[in-house]
C-alpha cells in the first residue's frame, strides 16, 4: 500500500517540478538564511509575471499537439508596436490613451499574428515547428524593417503604461529601509491562469485541444475540426503573448525590440518542467505556475551567488532532457498498469 502510494505521486504531472522546487529551495536557504525573506518571494513572484503568462500560451500550443518557438518575436513585436503607435499619438497629437485601449491593442495585435501561425498550420499543412520558426522571423523582419529598431524610453512612452508600473496591490518598508510591493501584474497573471483552466477543463475547444494532442485521427474520427480548433490554440496563445508582452514592457517603462531575445528556452523549460507533455495530449495550468516559478528561482539564485547568467542555458536544457526522461518513464508504468 505504501509503495502504490508513492507510485501514484511520483506519476503525478507536477512531481518533478514540485521535488526540484523543494530540493533547490532546502539548498539555496541553507546557502542564504535570508532566502525565504518577504521581499525575496515577492521579488520572484514579480520576475515571474512575464515568463508565465508567456508559459501559459506555449502550454495550450503544445498540449494541442504543436509547439510555438514564436512566442516572444511575436509578443515583442506586438507590444512595441502598440508602444510605437500610442507614443506617437502622445508626442505628435497629445492623445493620451488609456490603459485598457493600450492592451486591447496589443493582445489583438497578438491575436491576429497568432491566426497566421494557424493559417500556416491548418490550411498550408506546414508544421508548426516550422511554422512558428518561419513567422518569428517574418514577425523579426518586419518590425525591424517597418517598425522600428530603436528603444521607447520612459519620456517618450504612454503615460498609462508609466503609471501602470508603478501600480502595487501593497507596498512594505523593509528592515534594510527597502520599499518593496508586490505588483498588480501577479494578480493579472493569476486571473489568466484561472480563465485557462476553465477553457482548457470545462469547455468543449479546450476538450478538443487536449483530444487533437492526444491523437489526431482519433480526435478527427469524433469530430474535432483541426482548423477550429489549431486556431483557437494559436489565436489564444497570440493574445496571451500580446497581453504579457504589453505588461512586461508597461513594468519597465520601455519598450525594447530586442528584450526578449534569447529566452524561449527558459519558457519552453518551465512548460515541459511543468508536466506538460512535450507530443502534446497532457499538462496543466498549475504545473506550468509550479515550473515558472522552478526556473525563476533557480535562474534568480544562481546570480546571487555568482555563477553567470550563460550557464542558465546548459542548466534548462539539462532539466529539459530531465523531464522528457521522467516523463517517458511516467507513461510506461502507466502503459504497464493498463495492461
């Protein structure tokens, strides 16, 4: 009874992101008495607002069966076009937008980017590993080209977007003297998990992303349209980066073509660290908060103590190959069990 126990827990989707977010944590406060300090987890949870509502969407690409290497060329470019677009009407014509009109823009924007990945997808047959290599570039190219290539700086950004950096739930003075808060953006974040869970567990689309993950034929055979449902994944996704993007930017108070450049990894590792299946048909929204948060803390911790910030790339893609190993060797016990 007691080793069934343990099989059923070490089979659970987010057990190796919850053991290596236990192990890391009992090493790195052992290493700094000071780790569990306030200011420090909500410093993390502040420096994960961006990669998890980024996660959210690789997630819902990748349980339906894809995998989007487009995420962050395509938030960027909507994020910094909107930028563009709202600080000219500020500078040249003295139109000052709202926060929400700021948003809307650059999560339709993400939106409308999303649904051409799909159309390569679905209607030209391309796969989507090509797809979205092929459309990050595009995306690259052109807002380079026709956009702009320069920085936004504080003076010239949306003044919507500056007050909205400085918008905290709570703010506290640390013993140091420290003003610390924890920001909006962690309960935006939050609220975007929650609706993802909805759609993905109790909607008939989210159903249908989970049964075309989980085997096309089958998932066509019962009706599940292909393109329907590859655009809803993309389109949803789209939005969810044109929104995170926009926040992330907003935080900083500028808006840099080439910010995120570099990251998808660290991204793709907290999604698949987070249980979601990488031949797609399986994860969740809580391993995905569980994985974000893993990654943070070990790229956040490895800094503090001196190790440069290169060798986060070697760690994420061993804890990569660490997941794909953990869970081929969850889904042959399970295979073993249904025998």
């Amino acid at each position: 009874m007691k080793n069934s126990r343990l099989m059923d827990v070490f089979l659970k989707k987010e057990f190796l992101s919850v053991a290596l977010i236990v192990i890391i944590s009992i090493a790195f406060s052992i290493a700094n008495p000071a780790f569990f300090a306030m200011n420090n987890l909500i410093a993390l949870l502040r420096v994960s607002v961006m990669p998890a509502i980024f996660a959210l969407g690789v997630m819902v690409v990748l349980i339906g069966g894809g995998i989007d290497f487009s995420h962050l060329w395509l938030g960027m470019f909507a994020a910094y076009t909107t930028s563009k677009v709202f600080s000219m009407l500020q500078m040249n014509d003295n139109i000052v937008a709202p926060l929400a009109a700021i948003f809307l823009m650059s999560i339709l924007i993400g939106a409308g980017l999303g649904a051409f990945n799909a159309l390569l997808a679905s209607k030209l047959g391309v796969p989507t590993f090509i797809a979205t290599l092929c459309s990050a570039n595009i995306m690259m190219g052109v807002m380079l080209r026709y956009i702009g290539n320069e920085y936004i700086f504080p003076a010239e950004m949306p003044i919507a977007m500056i007050n909205f950096s400085n918008a905290h739930v709570f703010t506290y003075q640390t013993a140091a003297g420290a003003t610390v808060g924890l920001h909006v953006s962690v309960l935006i974040t939050v609220a975007l998990m929650l609706i993802t869970h909805y759609i993905l567990r109790y909607t008939m689309i989210g159903r249908s992303v989970f049964a075309l993950g989980g085997d096309i034929i089958s998932a066509q055979r019962i009706g599940v349209s292909l393109a329907k449902t590859r655009f809803f994944m993309f389109m949803y996704a789209g939005m969810l980066y044109g929104l995170g993007a926009a926040i992330t930017v907003s935080k900083i108070q500028v808006a840099n073509p080439y910010d995120f450049q570099g990251r998808e990894l660290t991204i793709i590792a907290a999604v698949i660290i987070g249980g979601t299946k990488i031949i797609g048909g399986g994860g969740s929204v809580m391993g995905v908060a569980l994985g974000v948060l893993l990654t943070n803390l070990i790229s956040q911790n490895l800094i503090m103590i001196g190790v440069r910030p290169e060798f986060n790339r070697f760690v994420f893609g061993v804890l990569i190959v660490v997941a794909i190993v953990v869970q081929a060797i969850q889904e042959k016990i399970r295979n073993k069990g249904r025998v």
